[in-house]
C-alpha cells in the first residue's frame, strides 16, 4: 500500500541526501528509493559499494551488520543485509552473538556469508512450533532455510548456529521426533554451495538438512549437542535424540571433510534420494552413527541412495551418550503402519554402490547392522519381520577396526523378500566385547553371502539378546 505523505516526505530527503545526485532519478532509481524509505536501512547495518574483496581479488558489495545486543531480535536487519548483498556481495556479522527470534527463509546468490560468532535462535517454544516452517517429509520443522547458487557459508572456524537446543531437549526428552521441533539449517534447492569453518552447536532438532541441492561440499563442519541439564546424566533416557549431525535429502553430490559431531542421534544420515554422497575424515561421539535411511517410509514411494564413498570414519561413545550403532543400514517394514515421523512403511526401492572402508570404532553397542523391518510404533515386530520392500545391493565395506560393546558385532537382518546381496566385507576385524554368547556375533539373515565377502563366520539367528537399540525414538 502506498502512503502519499511518506513519499513526499520521501522524495524531499532523497533530494536533501548527500549521496544521491540531482539529475531526474529514473522510474527504476525512484522505486528502489522508495523501497529503502520504506524499508530503511538500520543503523546497524553498513554497506560499501566497492570492497575490494582479498579472497576473490574483485570489489564487490559488502553489507557489515552488527547486533543489537541485549537479545533484541536481530532477525530483521538480517534479512536486509541479506537483500542488500546477498546477491553478489558479502554479508558480513562480525559480531559474537546476533539473536533469532523468527524462522528465516532467504537467498543467496554468487555471495559470501560471513559469520564470525553466532546466530543465536530464541528458545519460545511455544512460538516456534506455531510458526515452524513445514517440511512434508516425516511431518518435520525447519527454523532457517537457505536458498540459492554459487555460495558461500564461512563460519571462520568460530562461528555458525546456537541452536540453544537446551530447551528443546528438557521439552522432547521423553519422546522421539516430538512435533514441531526445528530444523537449525536447510539448505534447500541450491547449487554450488561451500560450507566451511562452520559450526553448530546445541542444534534445536537436525542440525542440517541438504535438502533438494547439489555440488555441495562442506568442509571443516561441526556440530555438538550437549545437554546440560543435571537430570540428564542421572536419566537412562537419550536427551539428545533427533540431534542428528547432517541429513541428506534429494541430493546430489554432496561431500563432507572433516566432519566432528557430538550428540545422541545420526551423525550423517542419507535419507531418501541421496545420490553421489562422499565422507572423508569423519568423527563422530555418541548417538546411531552413520546411516543409511531411514528409508522407504512413505507407501508406494520408490527410494533411492546410490554411489556413495565414506572413508576414513571413527564412531565412539560421548560422556554422555553411548554408541548405539556404527554404521547402520536401515529401512522400513514393507508394510505402512500408522503416520511418519514415527509409522509408515512400505516404501520400496534400493541402495547400490556404497563403499565404506577405513573405520575404526570403541565400544558401539552394534557396530554394523541392518535393519529391514524399521518402525518406531509399538508393535509385533514378529508379524512384520521379513516384510520390507527396499533392496540393499552392491555394498562394500572394508577394513573395520576396533570394539564392540557386548556380543553382537554384525547383525544384519535383510528382508525375506528382498534379501541383501552383492555385499562384501573385507578386513572386518572388531573384536566383541562379550563373548558369553559367541553365536550372535556375527548373524546375518536373508542374506547372499558369497565365498569371497569375509564375513564367512555370519548366520541366521532369529535371537533377540542384545537387540536393544537403544535410546532413540
Ligand atoms: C548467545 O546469546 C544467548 C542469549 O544471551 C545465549 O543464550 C547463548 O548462549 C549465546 N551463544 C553463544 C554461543 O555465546
Ligand atoms: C503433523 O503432526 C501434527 C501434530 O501431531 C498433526 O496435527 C498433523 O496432522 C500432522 N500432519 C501430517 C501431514 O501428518
Ligand atoms: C578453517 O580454518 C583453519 C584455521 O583458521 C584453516 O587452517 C583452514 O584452512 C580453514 N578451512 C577452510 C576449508 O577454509
Ligand atoms: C560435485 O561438486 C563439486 C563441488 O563441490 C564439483 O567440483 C564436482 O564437479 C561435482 N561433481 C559432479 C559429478 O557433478
Ligand atoms: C561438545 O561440547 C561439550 C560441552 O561443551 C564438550 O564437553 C565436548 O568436549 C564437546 N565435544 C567435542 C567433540 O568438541
Ligand atoms: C580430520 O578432521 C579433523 C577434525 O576436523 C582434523 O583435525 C584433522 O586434521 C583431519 N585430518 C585430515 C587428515 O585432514
Ligand atoms: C526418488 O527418485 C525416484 C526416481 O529415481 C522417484 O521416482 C521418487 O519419487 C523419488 N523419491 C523421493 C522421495 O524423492
Ligand atoms: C559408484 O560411486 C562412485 C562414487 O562414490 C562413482 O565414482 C562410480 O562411478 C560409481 N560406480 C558406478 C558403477 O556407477
Ligand atoms: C585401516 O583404517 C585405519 C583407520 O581406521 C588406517 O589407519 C589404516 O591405515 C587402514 N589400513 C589400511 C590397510 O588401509
Ligand atoms: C528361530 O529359528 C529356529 C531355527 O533357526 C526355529 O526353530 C525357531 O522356531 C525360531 N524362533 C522364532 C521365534 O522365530
């Protein structure tokens, strides 16, 4: 809506302006003039033409925003610096703390976004499940899309997002994939984007998301999720379920490198339609490890993850969580019981030429497993083992080093109707830390194992010591 005495007022200042020059302003020149009276630039945000950008050698826009301070909501004068270069620029936030207060949905393109502290989101719960941003898929939430192509989140090695995760954790602690919770990152329907020195920690929910992207190579990224909540130490619950590291999501060629996490979910997870995914150099302390899926949720639904290498991989427990899995293929039951984020199934599909080799793990409750009959209801499993749908094929792991917590080292249970075949295993070497119960060590059912894999110790078992997975809904 337009507001005749705002433009006036408006047009008078342009003229007093120092900045603006006298010659009769184009119909173009007039209309962004408008727009930045009516949407001013705030007084914390600084904007230079022609800096001479030292990474890139070109000048370019740079917009230097500071913090209000005090927990203001810094939110807003974010997403101008955003509108102001995040097209060609540098959005720069030297400051230590800048405070979220509402979810943020913005584009990037050819730019920097250059974070020396943190954006710190608000913990009104209330607030942010009523005004959660929706992801369809698992009925999920996100708190701060990024869009865009060809650029840039530089974290300078101290800076990223507080999720302030606490209050999250106190309020889902009793139960997985609590509604509402948000995403802290998606990166969403981009292309070429680099994400280095960058950090998040006490992420509200998943602390990203690659949803819908591709090229995207993240580099030195870390993520910790630490509940500092007295209670939780004493509590045989996992505080820190659904903090996973970073999921992939209808994505393409996307890798990792030198990746570090902390927290009580999936360090990585690939979820549906994860293609042309490497990992190289990955640590990861507590929580279900590196997985496969969840996949083949949705009815009907073809799944796919595909060309995939991991390497070099080390999984241990945290202070305060334990190492339920190390690397964990899993999928749903083939039949759809209930709603996702905690029913469905039925999906179908498959996961073909994944490599992972060069792992080494300390005391995982179950190091290598496959699960073909994934829900996260109360029911039979009994009923519905043997039902999946989706195909795990042409698998290869390799040099595996290390110890498992209990008995189980392999137990991997494929599906009677899709047994898992084409698998090899070589150099898989991790010692049980039990051994009253040598005959579930290693079990594997509907399962084509050649004379070559390495596994040659593996057999069915339908027994159900040690089956426990532990802590995570
Ligand atoms: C940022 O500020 C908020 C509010 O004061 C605080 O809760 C949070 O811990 C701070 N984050 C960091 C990383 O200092
Ligand atoms: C998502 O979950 C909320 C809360 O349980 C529920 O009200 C809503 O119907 C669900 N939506 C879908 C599509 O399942
Ligand atoms: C991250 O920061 C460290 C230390 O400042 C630096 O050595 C490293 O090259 C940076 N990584 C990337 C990907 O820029
Ligand atoms: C994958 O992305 C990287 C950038 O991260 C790019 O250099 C490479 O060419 C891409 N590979 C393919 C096959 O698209
Ligand atoms: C994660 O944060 C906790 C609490 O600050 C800290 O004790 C722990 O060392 C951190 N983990 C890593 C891997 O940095
Ligand atoms: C692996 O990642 C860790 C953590 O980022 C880093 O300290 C280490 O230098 C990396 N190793 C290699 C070989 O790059
Ligand atoms: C995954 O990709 C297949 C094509 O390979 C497509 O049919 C399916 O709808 C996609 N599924 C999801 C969840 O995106
Ligand atoms: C398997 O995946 C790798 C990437 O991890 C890729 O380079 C290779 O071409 C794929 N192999 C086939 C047969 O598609
Ligand atoms: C096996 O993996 C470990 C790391 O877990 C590595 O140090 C070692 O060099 C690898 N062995 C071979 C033969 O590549
Ligand atoms: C477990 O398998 C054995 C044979 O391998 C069979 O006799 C037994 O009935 C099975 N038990 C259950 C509960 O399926």
């Amino acid at each position: 809506m337009w507001n005749k005495a705002l433009l006036v007022l408006g047009l008078a200042t342009l003229v007093r302006g120092s900045v603006i020059d006298l010659s009769i302003p184009s119909a173009g020149d007039l209309v962004t003039e408008i727009g930045s009276l009516l949407h001013p630039i705030p007084s914390v945000l600084s904007y230079q033409e022609d800096y001479l950008d030292p990474s890139t050698g070109y000048k370019r826009k740079l917009c230097t925003l500071h913090a209000l301070g005090s927990e203001q909501d810094d939110a807003d004068n974010f997403v101008k610096a955003v509108e102001k270069c995040g097209d060609g620029g540098i959005v720069r936030l030297p400051d230590a703390n800048y405070t979220i207060g509402r979810p943020l949905d913005i584009s990037l393109t050819n730019s920097v976004l250059d974070l020396h502290g943190w954006l710190s989101f608000s913990t009104d719960i209330p607030y942010w499940i009523e005004n959660r941003i929706p992801l369809q898929f698992q009925n999920q939430s996100l708190a701060f899309i990024i869009r865009g192509h060809d650029y840039v989140l530089e974290g300078n090695d101290k800076g990223g997002i507080d999720g302030n995760g606490q209050a999250w954790y106190n309020y889902a602690k009793d139960y997985g994939n609590k509604f509402g919770r948000p995403m802290s990152l998606a990166i969403k329907d981009s292309k070429n984007v680099i994400i280095k020195n960058f950090s998040i920690i006490q992420p509200q929910f998943w602390a990203s998301l690659i949803w819908g992207s591709e090229n995207v190579y993240i580099k030195d990224f870390y993520v910790n999720a630490t509940s500092f909540n007295p209670e939780a130490a004493s509590d045989q619950k996992n505080w820190l379920q659904n903090t996973d590291g970073s999921d992939t999501y209808q994505s393409h060629n996307v890798t990792y490198e030198n990746f570090v996490y902390q927290g009580g979910d999936d360090c990585l997870a690939l979820k549906p339609n994860s293609t042309l995914i490497t990992v190289r150099n990955a640590t990861c302390l507590g929580g279900t490890g590196i997985a496969f899926g969840s996949i083949a949720q949705y009815a009907g639904i073809k799944d796919v993850i595909e060309d995939v290498y991991m390497s070099d991989i080390r999984l241990y427990p945290s202070d305060q969580c334990p190492g339920y899995q190390g690397v964990y293929f899993k999928s749903w039951l083939g039949y759809s019981l209930g709603q996702p984020p905690n029913g469905g199934g039925g999906g179908y599909g498959y996961a073909k030429n994944i490599t992972v080799e060069d792992v080494y793990m300390e005391d995982i409750w179950h190091p290598l497993v496959v699960q073909s009959d994934l829900t996260y209801l109360e029911l039979n499993r009994e009923k519905y083992a043997d039902s999946g749908l989706f195909e795990w094929t042409d698998i290869h792991l390799k040099n595996f080093t290390g110890n498992a917590l209990y008995n189980r080292v392999a137990w991997m249970s494929c599906s009677k109707l899709t047994p898992c075949h084409d698998w090899t295993f070589e150099d898989i070497d991790i010692k049980p830390g039990k051994k009253d119960h040598p005959e579930i060590s290693y079990t594997c059912n509907n399962f084509v194992l050649g004379g070559k894999d390495g596994l040659n110790q593996c057999h069915p078992s339908n027994s159900t010591l040690e089956t426990d997975n532990g802590g995570t809904l």
